[in-house]
C-alpha cells in the first residue's frame, strides 16, 4: 500500500464500522476505498444477526437503487451506438406512452385529465421527469397512487418476484394518466423501469442479456445481475428491512427463500439488481475515467461527462426529496453535487445510493472512489448516521493524503 491510503489516515474509518458491528446497528458490512491505483478494503462482521458465519469481501449484496446509474448507462451505450438520441421521443420503441394525458393535478380524479404538452423523450427518462414516480405521502393518499396499487404497479421496496412482466407492466402504466406533465419535475423511481423496458425494445435483447454482454462482462463484473446462482447462494446476506408500524427492523429477505435466487418476471433497472463491492467499483471506476477500464472504450467521454453532469433546471429540482435541491442536482440516474456545504461532499461528486443499505460515491477532484455495503435499509431517503460519517472521514483521509 502506498503512502496515500496508509493504514493510519484509514483506520478512524475501520473503527468506526466496526463500532456499528460491535453495538448492532449493523450486522456487517464491506468497504471498499480507491485513490489512485491504491485500493483498501474492509469487511467486518457477520451474514446476518441470525448467523455467526463472518462477511467477506465476496459477499453478494442486493443493491436496490445503485441499479439506476447502471441502467442509465445502459441507454447511454444506445445513444453512442447511433440507436437513439436523448431528445428521440419514446413512443418509437414504447407506443403505450404515446400522447398521453396528464392529470389536471395531483388531486384529481383519474378522469380529469389534459393532454400532455409535448411527447415524453428519452432525456425525460434519463432525468426522472417523465411525468410519474414516487411520492412520499401515504398509500392511496391521491386517486392515481390508489389506482397504481390496484394495477399492480404501487412502489415500494424491491420485490423482484412480484413484478408484473415488462410487456403488461408497460400496458397497464400506459393506461394511467401521467401525474405531471413531462419534463415538469424530478420524480423518484418510476422512469428506470421504463428505460430499461426501452433499453430492451430498442437494442432488441432482454434487459439482462443487454447489461451482460455490453457492460458486465466488458468490465469483469462477473457476480451482478437480477439472480444469484445456487452455487453463491452462501454469499448472500441476509436482508433487513425498517417496519415503520412496529417500530423496528425485520427480517426482509432470508437467503435461504431469497426473491433474488429466481429468475424475476422483469429485470427491472430501478432496483433489481445484485452485486459485490469490485463488481461495482469496476462501474465507478469506468466512470471515473471517463467510459475507459483497463484501455478498453465501455462509453464514450461525452455519454460520461453528461452522465455526471446535472441536468435539471432549479424548477425540475423541486421534485428532489426535502433538503436536497440547494446542494445536489441530477445528471443521468445518479445525483451530482453542484453546491459545497454538506461535510463528505465536494462539488462535481456524484452518487445513487441503495436503499437496502448500500452506498456509494465518486469524486473526480481527489480521484476517489468509496463503497460502503450492508444489508440493513435506510428508514428514509436522508442517509443513515453511518453513511454521513463514513462520507466524512473518507474525505477527511483523502485530503490529509494529497
């Protein structure tokens, strides 16, 4: 190890996560830091609060939305192919979505509906402003997000067995109205569904066929993707999720009866995807040098650059979860820093993180890449204590290093 990432700038980190493992905030994690060619990594603690068995590096974690900027990239490799361009509109490859209407508001009833000003475009996808996403009220708290539940198309945490097959789910979502017009604002999760449904008419291939053979393999990323193989069922953790009615975390996903070990209705790229934590530095180190790994073109300096570059207009950002829109933007399926302010950040670093309790960031100032895995999730969409402190002290040694 070189002198950037000595064990001594690291080690408040390492005694950190471990602290968490000791008092059981968190059963175990993997961390992952990467300066330059220097590479530290950490695993501590146990599979599971039910197991003894210790978590390794090779641990398979099920990263919910760090699937999104994989997607996003994804459409990016079509928009370098010549396939499609960001302002093609999508009734091309998806005519369910073409003309649609748009509620009069958020409050109307499903028949009070206009027409949508404009037709919704691969850009609209790219940066979640299509018209329809998550909304942070309770179930069924306007008409349209009772009649999503009905569909089948309510949106919580990822349940792979239970998506509706991609040609149905697009149908049943194209009878809906759109919640707002396109391009008005930023809404979470629904629109890298729908982008991976695009991705897969467009190229021609499912979804998961397309991210192997164009980005999984290229990259050496030989342990992601929507199953986990009965031979590396071992490797999975267990998963827990926050139960807001009895107050307390819950088991969420055994890895004995995981919904990960089946081949799911839909590879859904808004979050169903499973990885390690070097498959995914492979993924943040590509983007971190600009569409190159290893000498070899995944996409091109332009796709990247876009990618990591906010693409929203202080309006469109409204939408952005309370607290966020002052100091972050969106580029294409991953937040972008355009404000200094908030400690473990600097402008021009990027991230989408997993909601399962897996985190990631780059920042291209100090070329540093930091992963953090665990299977424990977030009780909200503000980061964990853990997660800003890990942030925190990453920077802190990255700094102190140069």
């Amino acid at each position: 190890m070189s002198k950037k990432l000595s064990p001594e700038k690291l080690r408040p980190i390492e005694t950190m996560l471990d602290s968490e493992v000791k008092n059981a905030s968190l059963p175990g994690y993997v961390a992952l830091i990467a300066q330059g060619d220097d590479v530290w990594v950490k695993s501590g603690g146990t599979m599971g609060y039910e197991t003894s068995e210790p978590l390794k590096r090779d641990a398979i974690f099920r990263i919910s939305s760090m699937s999104k900027p994989i997607t996003a990239a994804a459409a990016l490799m079509l928009i370098d192919d010549g396939v499609m361009t960001l302002n093609d509109p999508i009734a091309r490859w998806i005519p369910e979505l073409a003309q649609p209407r748009v509620l009069q508001s958020i409050h109307s009833p499903l028949s009070e509906t206009v027409p949508a000003s404009r037709e919704i475009t691969v850009r609209d996808l790219m940066t979640f402003t299509f018209g329809t996403g998550m909304l942070m009220v309770e179930p069924g708290a306007y008409p349209i997000l009772k009649a999503m539940d009905e569909n089948g198309l309510a949106m919580g945490p990822p349940a792979p067995q239970q998506h509706l097959p991609p040609d149905e789910f697009i149908q049943r979502l194209g009878s809906l109205p759109l919640m707002y017009q396109p391009g008005e604002t930023w809404l979470y999760h629904r629109a890298p569904t729908v982008l991976s449904i695009l991705v897969a008419r467009a190229s021609g291939q499912d979804f998961e066929q397309f991210l192997q053979g164009r980005l999984f393999e290229p990259l050496g990323m030989k342990d992601t993707g929507f199953v986990v193989p009965e031979k590396d069922i071992h490797r999975l953790p267990w998963g827990y999720m926050w139960n807001f009615q009895k107050n307390e975390y819950e088991v969420f996903d055994e890895p004995g009866k995981s919904q990960w070990t089946t081949t799911p209705p839909m590879s859904n790229g808004a979050d169903g995807l499973v990885s390690t934590v070097d498959d995914y530095y492979r993924f943040a180190d590509m983007l971190l040098h600009e569409g190159n790994q290893g000498g070899r073109r995944i996409l091109s300096k332009e796709s990247v650059q876009a990618m990591t570059s906010n693409q929203l207009t202080p309006s469109q950002r409204m939408g952005f979860f309370e607290g966020e829109a002052a100091h972050h933007g969106f580029g294409f399926g991953l937040q972008v820093v355009i404000k200094d302010g908030i400690p473990g950040e600097s402008v021009g670093q990027y991230n989408w993180d997993g909601g399962l309790g897996t985190t990631w960031f780059v920042d291209p100032r100090l070329r540093l890449i930091a992963l953090l895995m665990t299977q424990k999730s977030w009780k909200s969409p503000a980061p964990p204590d853990h997660v800003l402190t890990f942030n925190r002290l990453v920077h802190d040694a990255a700094l102190s290093a140069n």
